[in-house]
C-alpha cells in the first residue's frame, strides 16, 4: 500500500465508503467487543454506502465528502473509546460518542475498505493515533533511547574511509575482529583499546601508504583504486560518527531520537509500530496491555531472552508470554506451537484468524487509553491503567 501521505499538520488522508452507525450498549469491555463483532458481519453485505475521505491525526478523526469539500462528521481523539477492523470482511470501525450527544450513549462508525489491507491500514492509523496521543499527555512514560543500550558491533573496514575493492585486498587475519570468527577468543578489551589497535593496523592518518602496500602485494595497477576519494576531512568526520556509535560522546549530550513518531510510515513500519508499542516504555506497555481488549498483544524481546522475540497476549487468565522462535530454516515459530511462518506479519495475521494453540485468537481491536467519558472538561480524565507490572524497563531492539 505504500507509504501514508502526510500533509505539513501530520494528517493521513485515506478513502473508504461509510456504511453507516449503530448505538452501542453500555457493558463490560469483552462483551462490547464481542457483540460489536456479531452486528459487523450483519452489515457485510448492507450495500447502502456513500464514498468519503478519512482524515487520521493525533487531534481525532474527520470524515469528508469524496472531493474533501465538505466536513460530514468530525470526532476528537479523546472522545473515540476504541478502534477495530474484520479483515476478512475489509470492514473498518470505530467507537465514540457523537457530537452533540448524551455522554451515557457511544455509537459505532462502521466503513468499508476497498480490500482487507486497506481495512486493516485504516485501523493500525487510528491505533497509532491513540499510541501518540498516550505518548503526548503522558511524556515521563516514553520509551528511554540511550546510545549505551544500542547493540554493539565492531566498525567495519568502511568505517575508516576505505571502499570495497581495499577491503578484498587487506588480510582478515591482521583485522582486529577478535571473537567474531570461528576458532578465535573473546576479547574483553576497552573500547578505546579497541580503536587504537584499529587505528594502528588500518592508520586513517595515511591511507594512501595502505593502498600502496596493498597494490605492491597483490600486482594491480592504480587504476582499481580511482573510486579511493576519502580526504583527511572525510576520514575525521567518518571517525567521529565511528566514536559517537560506540558510545563515547553519551556523557555529552542525552542522545535523541533519529525520527520522531508519526503517521507517516510505510503499512509494514506503521504495522511494526503499533505491535511493539513504539515510543512506549516497556513497564508502560504491560500496564496499557492488561486494561486493552482480549486478544490484544505487544511484541517485543523476551525478557529472560533479550537476543530472542516474544508476543505477550492478554488471555482471559491474564499477560502470557510466549517466545518467538527462529527455525534453522530461517523462519517463525510460536513457542509450544508447530505451524512456521515466513515472517512476523505473517504470523499475526495466522493468529488473528484462527486460535490453534492459543487461549484465544489475536485482536485487531485496540482501546483508546486516553479516552475521555465527559465531553466538557477543564482537565483531562484519561483511563486508570491497573498497577503497573514490575518489569525493568528495556530497550525493544528491532529483531523484527
């Protein structure tokens, strides 16, 4: 599908055909998500539809007319309780309450999707919509990004200025990537020890002197090196880039995010982003889990098994956790489960339409943890989340 225009104020226009509303009853959670579902695939086949663009933000959503001339309906976040979507039926849905309403009675949106993707691109909007709206009012519960809790990895030969055809010439042997190769030992050396002994076998200083070395030895002729263009400038700059990866400049400045959240994300990052909660702190995550809907989940790494990926559901018993293995042949498997899968969005879609192992199967549906009962408020009323796991926060690393 691409990725969502995003217009200079952060809204995402999509189209979609408005079927119509329904009141919604007053009852617990579960049972409103159960019979939202039951009415949904009674309007699957409704054919009185009207064409309109829908217009996503972190404010709320607006419906227009098909040439976007005419404001139809327009919802602010706070008041939007939940978002769902039946794939198999490209339908899409929200709950909220009706401007001008009585605050006691909720009404469900229904629409139509031009196919199950699209349907399920409109509610992953709306659910990242609440995720940044949560991230907005609530800021000490963002996710803390440090450059110290990155993943290591030792700088390669082009950290240092040199193209691929000097990386083929110089020996691995004489390289310093000790503990990555079979047969070798651990080295427990110092980062600064580490870029020092780098610096003495591949000496950024002179690199011309290397290439000279390297053409003596293998008999080329200079002209396998023209693309060699790296200036002294270049090669302090690509030395400092190298510095700041390996976590030297932290005590400087606080690092900061290379993208801010938004809705402009591709239907695979936008998917990924709302699965791992992104933004998120992990304890904050587990909390906002237990008060969501049944069947909703929250990817990330395993606690026990940082290196590996888990899924955490919210069972009827409560938060399960269950871990994402990786097959010698490269793909996904449930833990405890024996169906594989090619990938992680392959996985969940597997879930969210058959149970198999599980207690119960995945839910496309997500709350709106910042939703608001009154529409005439002077403070904000968000949602208590029940008593927060005690769970360290972690970095979600993107084994996805």
């Amino acid at each position: 599908m691409g990725e969502a225009p995003v217009s200079e104020d952060g809204t995402v226009t999509r189209s979609a055909e408005y079927v119509g509303s329904f009141p919604v009853d007053d009852r617990c959670l579960d049972d409103q998500i159960e019979r939202l579902h039951t009415q949904l695939k009674s309007l699957k086949k409704c054919k009185r539809r009207k064409s309109v663009s829908l217009k996503f933000s972190s404010k709320g959503v607006k419906m227009y007319n098909e040439d976007e001339t005419t404001l139809l309906m327009a919802h602010a976040l706070r008041r939007v309780s939940l978002s769902t979507a039946r794939p198999i039926d490209a339908q899409f849905a929200f709950v909220s309450h009706n401007p001008g309403s009585t605050d006691a009675q909720l009404y469900c949106h229904v629409f139509q999707a031009r196919h199950s993707r699209a349907a399920q691109f409109l509610n992953l909007l709306l659910c990242r919509c609440f995720q940044l709206s949560y991230l907005d009012k609530h800021p000490e519960e963002a996710q803390e990004k440090s450059v110290g809790s990155l993943p290591r990895r030792n700088p390669s030969l082009l950290n240092h200025g040199f193209p691929l055809s000097v990386s083929a010439l110089v020996s691995f042997r004489r390289a310093p990537f000790l503990g990555l190769f079979p047969g070798t030992k651990k080295n427990h050396k110092s980062s600064d020890e580490l870029t020092s002994s780098q610096d003495e076998v591949f000496p950024t200083s002179s690199p011309s002197l290397v290439r000279k070395k390297a053409m003596r030895a293998k008999g080329m002729c200079s002209g396998a090196y023209r693309s060699f263009t790296f200036t002294p400038l270049k090669q302090r700059i690509a030395q400092e880039r190298l510095n700041a990866s390996q976590g030297k400049d932290q005590d400087k400045a606080p690092a900061k995010r290379s993208r801010a959240p938004s809705l402009a994300e591709s239907e695979e990052a936008l998917a990924q982003a709302v699965w791992c909660w992104d933004g998120i702190a992990t304890d904050s995550s587990y909390s906002l889990l237990a008060d969501d809907v049944l069947g909703s989940y929250l990817l990330c790494p395993h606690p026990k098994k940082p290196k590996c990926g888990s899924i955490i559901i919210r069972f009827p018993t409560g938060l399960i956790t269950h871990l994402i293995e990786n097959t010698r042949k490269g793909k996904f498997l449930l833990e405890k489960c024996k169906t594989e899968f090619s990938s992680i969005a392959e996985l969940i879609d597997h879930y969210t339409a058959t149970r198999n192992e599980l207690a119960c199967r995945l839910s496309c549906a997500r709350v709106n943890h910042c939703y608001e009962w009154e529409e005439n408020t002077s403070k904000p009323q968000p949602l208590k989340s029940l008593n927060k796991a005690k769970m360290k926060s972690t970095h979600r690393k993107d084994w996805v």
